[in-house]
C-alpha cells in the first residue's frame, strides 16, 4: 500500500491530462472506452476512488445514475463541483467498504484504486456482493516504474469470483494518456456471472442398421430403465471427441470395432429424463457388416440385443431413445426431448410427446414441398403406398375424408380421392407425371422391399432386368401399383462384372 495525503493532492489533481480530461481529445478517448464498457441502457453506476469526477462526469453524461466515492473530503468536495446539475451523488468513504449500504449497482468502477488497497482480495469479494447478477466491475490499473497492479496478478484475484473477464490494453493508446507510455496499462471487465458455468453430460447412440431393421438392447442391472430397450449407447469422457465415444462405446457394449468413416450423424437431441440433469445426445448411424456380427459383450448390463423393424418400433423402449428413432425415420436432425418430473421414463403409446424437432438453417426457396397424387380408390391407394412410404421412413401426417398424407422431413406426399377428380385411369406413359423415385438405404434394404412389395398390390416392372433396368451403373427396382402409379426405388450400387 502506497501512503498519499489526497486532500493535499487534490488542488493539483486535474492536471494530469487523463485525471482532469481537460483536453479534448483525451475526454473523448477516455468516453469512447467508458461507453464500451458500461451498459447501452441506463443503469446504476458505482465510482470508488472517483477523485475529482472525471469519470462519473462522463457515466452521467453518458445516461447513467451514478454515486461517486472518494475518502478524501478534498476530493469528494471537487467531485461535487464538477457533478453539480447531473444527479449525481458524491460520498466520503473508504472505496474497499463505500458507505453504500444495501445499494445494489449494474457497474462498479475503479479506476487506479486496487493497487493501493491493503486487502485487494477482500475490496473484491465485498465489490462483486455490490452488484446486481450479471453486473459488471470495471477496473482499471497498471504497473507505473516498478509499482503498481500487474493485469495477470488482477486477473488471478478476479478469477476466484468469474470466469468472465475482458481484458483490454490501453498503454497502446497514447489518447487516453495525452503521450505516449511504454508500461502496463489495462482496463479488466469481470462479469458478476458463478465461477462455473452449466455443464452437461455428452452421450452417444449408436443407430445399427441391418436393411430395414435396427439394433436394441435390452437393459439390465444397471440401476436406470432397466428393463426397456434402448440402442447401444454410453457417454464421453474427458478428452474424447463424440465420435471417439461412439467408437469406444459400440466396443464395449456390442464387441463392434468401428472405423470413423463408417459413422454418420443422424441427429442431435439435448434430453433430460425425469427428475434428472440435462444431456446433450449425438446419434450415429453404420451399416451391418455380416462380417462382423455384433455380439452381447456385456451381458452383466443387457440381457438381450436383438433386431427390431425401425418401421414398427417395440413399445417397451426408453421413452427418449424411442423420439430418437422417431425423429430419424422422419428425416429430423435437430431435437428437443424435455421430461417433465414425475412422468415415466418409458415411452408410452398414444401418451403426450415430448419430442419437439428444432428446424435446421437453410435456404427453403425451390426445395420440395410436398407431391400431391389423386387416386381413384383412396383405400386401395392407402394399402400399396402407406406400406410404402412407411418403409421408407415416412410417418402419417394429415388425415381427411378425400385424404391422407406421409411426412418425411419438412416434404410430404399426399394421396386424395377427390370429389373434382375428373373419369379415366392413370397412364404413366402419358403426358404428366410418369415416375416417382425415392432412395433406399443399400443393397439389402432394396431386396427386403422388393420382395415384400406384392404383398401389398405393387408389382415388379422390368423383371428380366431387375436390379439393372436403369442401367449396369443404376441399382434399383421399378414397382407399379393398382392404378399403375410406378415408383423407382434407387440404391448405390456398382456395375455388374
């Protein structure tokens, strides 16, 4: 602590140019930076060892209710001068305890002050009790031939109460000084925000996909929704990325060794359980490789793991893992599954969902809406193309008298019956709609759906060159329905040797 008799200093204060700011363009200097750190809107400012008012001058020009405290009498008396008409209050008080009582303050500022306080620690804790929640502490100090506040020093102070600190040089701006200098000179802004900010735990879902199916476990022993079904899944550790534990986790649970270039992300679901914590939850889709089975590596943990329909999901599923799925075969990316406290954490048919799909960014303008077919038989038009679409991962979106409707993704198809609908069949080698073409996910799950296709009044087109009738480069399959509506359903595939 530096001992310095300000009531004698005082007459002499404000020629110092960045004391008085009698010049101009250091006035200006040092309103631009006081205007950067201080609220846009009107607030309560605190100026603890405000000498002669300079700087609560410039706040209360500036919009702002300031209280301006100094401890010496010299001071504070000069202070009130040059505050006088701007409602500005000035104290007499020791600027590490003001004389302030249960005041609360949007800014506290302290300009050349925390160097010379015998406790600065202590000046620190009781300055942030000064402040409203998110309120700021201004301060600016410096090191001046050897004594003085080092901004790292501060800093390490400040840390203890935030970890919101701004930290600006100001010897580089000789305006602020009225010369040039070559010390240290600061300003710090410390947020009154907690040490330490929410966190939440990272979990990673493996969606395994065998053609048309996916792969669940069955949990067991382990203390949460055991008992229900859920994909295989766990969360990050420290240092590991998501896809890092995607890869440790499929290891681990269902004996997989994963390449990255296998997993793709499918969709990104923030999630909280009843009377439990927020989670953020990466799901990643990867193909079957019959080659390598994936096999009950923990069976402490699960007692089953088996292949499911992802079209006719289990009902016995943890609730979220289950708007998971959903939200994928819909074609969503981003969701929120938010359970309020009490409700089971199993999914419950026909219950209240809590599943909320959060838009991507991204430009709409020429993208498809939705595909409108009239059909002359509704209900037979339901049977071919709803088993259709729903193996496609389509889900039933509008019902009406003339109408249904199968949603995937922000596009839909319609099928209606309508009463305008004007006599004669569907000829898809006349002018107007001749095909539809949708994509299926491989190989396998082109065969599954061709095969189960007839069953529900589709017929194969072309079969002397299926899969091939497009083309040696095209892998597909061309189906007809009843009213000879055709639909191409396209797979990657490679040309035939």
């Amino acid at each position: 602590m530096t001992t310095i008799d300000w009531d004698a200093a005082a007459g002499s204060f404000d020629e110092e140019p960045d004391h008085g700011l009698l010049d101009p363009a250091v006035r200006d200097a040092w309103a631009g930076r006081l205007e950067s750190w201080l609220p846009g809107t009107r607030g309560d400012v605190l100026d603890l060892g405000c000498g002669t008012g300079s700087l609560s001058l410039l706040a209360a020009g500036q919009g702002h209710r300031v209280t301006a405290v100094d401890r010496s009498p010299r001071m504070a008396e000069k202070a009130r001068a040059k505050l006088a008409g701007t409602g500005a209050e000035v104290l007499v008080g020791d600027a590490a305890r003001p004389p302030v009582g249960e005041r609360a303050f949007d800014v506290v500022v302290a300009r050349h002050v925390v160097w010379l306080l015998p406790d600065p620690a202590a000046a620190l804790e009781h300055w942030f009790g000064l402040l409203r929640p998110g309120g700021r502490l201004v301060l600016v100090e410096g090191v001046w031939n050897g004594t003085g506040l080092s901004a790292t020093t501060l800093t390490a102070l400040l840390a203890a109460h935030t970890e919101r600190i701004h930290h600006e040089d100001l010897a580089s701006d000789s305006r602020l000084w009225g010369k040039k200098v070559d010390d240290e000179r600061y300003a710090l802004v410390a947020r009154a925000m907690p040490p330490h900010r929410h966190t939440e735990v990272v979990d990673v879902h493996l969606i395994l996909r065998r053609g048309p199916d996916v792969l669940l476990a069955r949990r067991s022993n382990t203390g949460y929704a055991d008992g229900l079904l859920h994909m295989p899944s766990g969360h990050a550790e420290d240092g590991e990325d998501v896809r890092e534990a995607m890869i440790r986790e499929a290891a681990e649970e269902i004996g997989l060794e994963l390449d990255p270039d296998e997993l793709r992300v499918a969709l990104v679901m923030q999630h909280r359980g009843p009377g439990g914590g927020a989670r953020m939850g990466w799901f990643f889709v990867a193909e079957y490789d019959p080659e390598r089975p994936p096999r009950n590596a923990e069976p402490e943990k699960c007692s089953e793991l088996a292949w499911f329909p992802l079209a006719a999901l289990p009902d016995d599923m943890v609730a979220y893992c289950r708007a998971g799925l959903d939200g994928y075969r819909a074609g969503e990316h981003f969701m929120i599954h938010w359970h309020r406290d009490g409700e089971p954490i199993a999914y419950t048919p026909g219950g209240v969902g809590r599943g909320v799909p959060l838009p991507a960014a991204g430009e709409t303008t020429g993208r498809v809406h939705h595909i409108e077919l009239w059909v002359a038989d509704l209900a037979a038009a339901e049977r071919s193309w709803g088993w259709l679409l729903g193996r496609l991962g389509h889900v039933p979106y509008q019902h009406w008298a003339h109408g249904r409707s199968w949603r995937r993704g922000d596009a839909y198809v319609v099928l209606e019956q309508s009463p305008d609908l004007v006599a004669g069949d569907h000829d898809r080698r006349r002018p107007g709609l001749n095909h539809l073409a949708f994509h299926v996910a491989d190989r396998a799950a082109l065969d599954a759906l061709t095969a189960e296709a007839p069953a529900y009044g589709w017929r194969l087109l072309f079969p002397d060159r299926h899969p091939y009738a497009g083309g040696d480069g095209h892998h597909a399959a061309y189906l007809e329905d009843p009213a000879g509506y055709e639909v191409e359903l396209v797979a990657a595939s490679r040309p035939r040797p």
